[in-house]
C-alpha cells in the first residue's frame, strides 16, 4: 500500500510538473514572440518606414489653422458703409451634451411653454411647428440625435440672449445641461442693397479657393488691400492635453474711403430708372463725375428683368466700361482735335452741307437736318455728319492714321486704373492708307466703326468741362488702415492738358449751342434753374456676330465682333453734358439701348436723365457754395405726420385705432402756378419730389418729417426759388 501511494504521488507530481512547464513553455514563447514582434515593429516604424511615421506625427503635433482676417470695410465719401462685415449667430442644440436634462426638456408643460415662445421670438414657425420640428430629434435614440441641431440661422446677439431666457434654457446656466451654443458667423453686409451693387461688388468662394474673397465690382478690384493678411494658430501638446494657440496674429483689411456720394447715386437711379420705364428701353448705364477731381460721385447700370419681373429694371452688367459704338457723341473728340491742331479754326469758317454728300464717290454720308451752309462753330449744333468730314478728311487724306495717333497723343486710349473690375480701353481701329480706309476713318469721324467706353467719353467731355486739363476718373480716394491710420490718394492726370484754355472754351460753347440754338439738338434740355452743355448721340445698334469664337482645337479665332449690319428701327442713344455751363461741376453720362415710342431720341430720354438729375442735385444744394440756412422765427402749427399716399394714411389710421372721430388726410399737392405746396408733415422724399416737380429748389435741416416750411404754403413765389425746409424725428 505504500509503495503503490509513493508511486501515484510521485506521479502527481510529474503531472503537475509537466503542465506547469508546458505553461511556461507556452508563456515564455509568447515573449519571445512579443519581444521579436517590439524588435520588428521598432526596426519597422524606426527605420523601414521612418520618414511616413514622421509625417503623420506630424501632421498631428504640427497641425495649423489659417486664422481668416477682418474684411475691410467700403465707404461712401462722407463715410457712409457701403459694405462692412456683421456679426451675427446659428443657434443651435446638442442633443448628446454630457448632461443634458433630457427628463426635463420633454416634459409637457415646459415643451409647451418653450415652443409659445419660440413662435413668438422666431415667428417662421408656430408653436405646432416648432413641436414638430424639435420632435424630430426626441424621438430618435440618443445616439443618433444631433450634434448640432440647428434653431436659428444669423441672429443677432440680442436674439442669442433672448433665446437663453426662453424656458427650460434659463433653468440652467451650463450649456452642457441645455446643449445650447451661439456659433459666430461673418456675414457681409450691403446697407444699401441693390444701390451700386455692380460698382461695390459681391464677395464668395470658388472652387480654386475657398477663402471668402471678392468676386466682382470694388470687392475683387480692391481684394488685396481689403482681406487683409491672413493669421495662423498651430496645436500645441501640453500637460493638460492639446490646445491651439495663435503663433501668426492676423492683420485685418483695410477700409476703402470711396468717391460715391450716397444722395447723388440715389438721385441718378431713381431718374434712370424712371425713364428706363417710360421708354421701355432694354437697358440703361449712366454716371456722374466731379470736373475739378474725377471723382465718380454716383453710377447706375439697370436692365430690364426678362426672368422673373416683366417690366422691372434690376442692376445689371456694367456697361460704363464695355465698348460701343457712340454715334455723334464722337463728334466731340473730332471737334477737339480741328481746334487743337488748327484745322477747325477760324470757327467762322463756312462749309457747304446739304443733306448727302457722296465722299470719294462711294456710299453717301447724309444729314438730317442740316442746312445748305454751315460755319465749323455750329457743326455740333445740327450734328452735322457732312460738316464734320469735310472739315476733318482733307488733314487726314494722305495719312489715315494720323487721326487714330492724335487721339493716343491727348491720352484717349489710356487705361483709367480705376478699380472698376474689367475696364476696357477704347477700340478707334487702325486703317489703311487705301481708299477702303479712308472711307471708314470718314465714318469713325462721326462715332462709326468704333467702340468706346461711355466711361472714356465722359472723362474726355470732362476735361473740355476742366478748361483742357485730362484729369483722371477715381472711385477710390483713400485707404484707411488696421490701425486707424489714413491715406489718401492724390488726384492725378491722365494729360495735364488736352486742349489749350481757348479751345477748351470755345467747345464749351458749342455744346451750350447743342441745348440752347435754334438748330440744336437737345433744345428739350432747356431750363432756367441749370444751363447744360452737352452733345447728344444716336447709333444703330450693330448685329451681333454669334459665330463661334474658337476652332475645333480650342484656338481661338480672330473675328470682328459686328456682322457688318444693323437691327432695323432699333437704336441705342446717349447724351453727355456737363453743368451748370457757367461753373462746371458735373459731368453726366447716360446711355439708353432701344427706347421705344416718344422717347426714342437721345435728347428726351439719355438728356432727359441728365437733365432730370441736375435739377434735383441744384435742389439739394449740391451745385452752389451756400452755406446751411438758419430757419426764421415765425412757426407755423406742425403737422406730426402725412404723406400723399392715401394708402399709407389709411394704413397709419388703423394701425393708431383712431375710428371715426379723427382722420389723416393728405395735404394738396393742387396749387396755382408760383404758389408754394404744403409739404408740412411729409417725409423728405416726398416734400422733395414734390416741391421739384412745381421748380423750386429745396433745403433742409434736422431729420424726420417735415415740421417747419418756409415760405409758407400758398405763399407766391417764382419759380427757381429755394424753399427751407426744417425736419424733425
């Protein structure tokens, strides 16, 4: 027995013995396993693949952010923000935040009260549909509701602090409880709408770039100086885990001090707009310009909105710096060049006109209404094509492009530089020394077979307005920069002089004699608060050549751009000018494609834009020195509000409850001839309208509604006279 008992336990033992070396044997292979696995992975991550593993750390301890600057701002030239960047909030709720009171947000009573108010805060919904709408989320799992459940799109930051005292929100001030975040958004903001859209411009991203630059008008012009200098932060690995810092501060825009005068630009939209209406016309560019600076002080490019409004006029392509052909308007630069180089002068001088003339005995060139004879002086009074070439072909008969060369000489074919996004140069084409050149330069003479830019021919027409000296179109005066810092950008020339003080003067005159001749061409223009000199222009407009402009490789095809033909009965005409004639200020250009019916001529539609502007900018104190008015002392009772829209009177009586015991009734605009309307409780807009349309110039003090007249309604005055006006809020 006992021998058998020592022989079991001995082998027990070598049992045990045998499973606890096999389980040694099993550990200790594992190590070396796991130890040649280390070695291998090290030599692998070490050595093998040693620069992939160095990029992707990296790429993690490096990691950077471009940090996107302040944009600067764009300002009109008394500091009026055109564009600017505002800073508004997306609201929004995470449904997963750690501790959000989940219980507590779907209980009946608060879900109530939470939805009454939103509907009231953020009335795009009613209460039903914010329920609705936030349901979506509570009956999904928690795993799979939003992150970043979306309330609010850009709102201000009075409506973020509203939203945190609507209920369940204001029961608790850590966000993690609510899931409550205001996520900042830059917004750039046009306060004037669609006022000067195509001259601001827009901003956006491309595919090439996904910053947030400008895409067109001043914005791209100016990006440069208005996006700033961009920042970077970099990740940085600390004890308390990793945060990124800013390594690169970033340099903010700077602000665009502008040459746009806010009341001029909404006087010239309003007018064009106006006759763009009237007419019918397919589209309408126009722009006034300061004569002693160049300062583009208003421009408007309107075209008729074939898409979605028949009939309405939206801002359109800008057609201020696209190339056509000018018709008479031309006229001008031929003239220029006769008097600067002699051969328009005696102005005495007479030439035979007639109503055609068949020069070199080809297509004749004809007048419409030009008599037999006619001195240089009153060419551009009857418009005289016959006049014009006669006049100017025999300096040019032997070396056609000369004329061309003169034009270059006076500067005519510089860029301006203006910041205008796609300025075009004007196209005089060169001619040969043949007859077929000679015959087209005969056209060129009087606006054919040309493509000007009506931005070219309203700063030539300006310098004649500037005595002779070419001074350079602007629409930026001055930076602002980060710092606060200003600088200015001097007025320059393209030429200090075109044309001699003489020349330039006895020009003038002959655009006066355009408006105020017998024979003249815009006698409609006449009046007696602003002279206006100026020319008008009438061109048929071209058929537009649709072949393509690229062969079957790509490469592009050398074609003119017109077919060689014209559409029938359909014109574009133009009148530019400047004024007052005595003491030039302004020069206007307008340009008007195919108006219909009674204004189909330059002068009652393009001139009438002109004219129509110039009395309302003498209205408005703009062409005179005179300092601010100081009303009298006599008062007469103020009227708190009215208007000569009975749709807004009524709308104000029902909106003030006042029954049938009071009424608000508009004033009488009806007055005998010389007597001053009542515009006593009128907004400005209106009382202006209203006291131009009767011919009388207006000023005014203070803001609001009119509280104050002077003279008083009924009072006879003549026409042309200023009435005062005296506002109040």
């Amino acid at each position: 027995m006992s021998n058998r008992s020592s022989n079991s336990s001995n082998t027990n033992r070598s049992s045990r013995h045998a499973i606890v070396m096999g389980r040694f044997g099993i550990i200790f292979t594992l190590v070396i396993l796991l130890f040649f696995g280390i070695v291998y992975k090290l030599i692998d991550t070490t050595v093998v693949h040693a620069e992939a593993w160095s990029a992707k750390g990296d790429s993690t301890l490096l990691r950077t952010r471009i940090i996107t600057p302040n944009r600067g701002d764009i300002l009109a030239s008394d500091g009026t923000i055109l564009a600017t960047n505002l800073s508004y909030y997306n609201i929004r709720i995470d449904f997963r935040a750690n501790s959000f009171k989940i219980v507590e947000f779907c209980n009946e009573d608060t879900m109530r009260s939470l939805c009454d108010s939103l509907a009231v805060l953020l009335p795009n919904r009613s209460s039903k549909e914010w329920r609705k709408y936030i349901a979506t989320q509570l009956d999904k799992p928690r795993s799979k509701r939003s992150r970043s459940f979306l309330m609010a799109r850009k709102v201000d930051r009075a409506t973020v602090n509203r939203f945190k005292k609507l209920p369940f929100f204001r029961a608790w001030k850590n966000s993690s409880k609510t899931g409550l975040t205001a996520e900042p958004v830059i917004v750039r903001s046009y306060p004037f709408g669609e006022m000067a859209k195509l001259s601001i411009g827009r901003v956006g991203m491309t595919e090439e770039d996904p910053r947030v630059i400008g895409r067109s008008g001043l914005e791209h012009a100016l990006d440069s100086l208005l996006y700033g200098t961009d920042g970077l932060s970099r990740l940085n690995v600390g004890t308390r885990g990793t945060r990124m810092t800013v390594e690169v501060p970033p340099v903010d825009g700077y602000n665009v001090l502008t040459t746009i005068d806010i009341t001029m630009q909404d006087i010239l939209e309003s007018e064009l707009g106006e006759i763009l209406r009237q007419s019918g016309a397919e589209w309408g560019t126009a722009m006034i310009m300061e004569v002693a600076t160049g300062d583009i002080k208003a421009m408007s490019n309107l075209e008729k909105d074939t898409v979605h409004h028949k009939g309405k006029y939206i801002e359109g392509m800008n057609r201020l710096v696209m190339g056509y052909e000018p018709g008479s308007v031309m006229k001008v630069m031929s003239m220029a060049l006769a008097l600067e180089h002699g051969y328009g002068l005696p102005v005495t001088k007479t030439y035979a006109i007639g109503s055609s003339y068949p020069y070199l005995n080809r297509n004749p060139i004809r007048d419409t209404h030009s008599p037999g004879t006619l001195p240089v002086s009153r060419f551009l009074e009857y418009s005289s094509n016959i006049g014009m070439v006669k006049m100017s072909m025999p300096q040019y008969e032997h070396n056609p492009g000369l004329f061309r060369q003169r034009l270059a000489d006076m500067g005519f074919f510089d860029l301006f530089k203006t910041g205008l996004a796609r300025e075009r140069r004007p196209k005089v084409p060169e001619v040969a020394n043949n007859v077929g050149g000679r015959l087209t330069l005969s056209r060129q003479i009087f606006g054919y077979s040309t493509q000007i830019p009506p931005i070219s021919t309203c700063a030539f027409y300006n310098a004649i307005a500037n005595d002779g000296r070419f001074v350079r179109p602007r629409l930026v005066k001055g930076i602002i920069g980060p710092d606060g810092r200003d600088s200015t950008i001097e007025v320059s020339y393209v030429r200090d002089r075109i044309l001699s003080s003489q020349n330039a003067a006895l020009l003038r005159k002959m655009m006066l004699d355009v408006v105020w001749e017998q024979g003249g061409t815009a006698k409609a223009l006449r009046n007696d608060i602003v002279k206006i000199a100026g020319k008008t222009g009438t061109c048929k407009i071209a058929l537009e050549d649709k072949r393509p402009r690229v062969d079957a490789n790509g490469d592009s095809i050398k074609l003119p751009p017109f077919k060689g033909g014209y559409l029938d009965g359909r014109y574009r005409v133009t009148f530019c000018g400047f004024f007052p004639y005595e003491n030039p200020k302004y020069t206007c250009i307008v340009v008007i494609n195919d108006p219909r019916g009674a204004l189909r001529g330059p002068a009652v539609s393009a001139g009438m834009v002109l004219k129509n502007v110039a009395l309302k900018l003498f209205a408005r104190g703009k062409l005179s020195d005179d300092p601010d008015f100081t009303p009298s002392e006599q008062k007469d009772t103020p009227t708190v509000y009215a208007s000569f829209n009975n749709d807004r009177n009524s709308t104000l009586h029902t909106s003030l409850r006042l029954g049938n015991t009071r009424k608000i009734s508009s004033p009488s605009k009806d007055t005998e001839e010389n007597q001053v309307p009542d515009v006593r409780g009128v907004s400005i807009r209106e009382a202006l309208t209203t006291l131009e349309e009767h011919g009388y110039a207006v000023k005014f003090s203070g803001v609001g509604y009119v509280e104050h007249q002077e003279p008083l309604a009924g009072a006879v005055v003549p026409r042309g006279s200023t009435v005062r006006l005296t506002l109040r809020n």
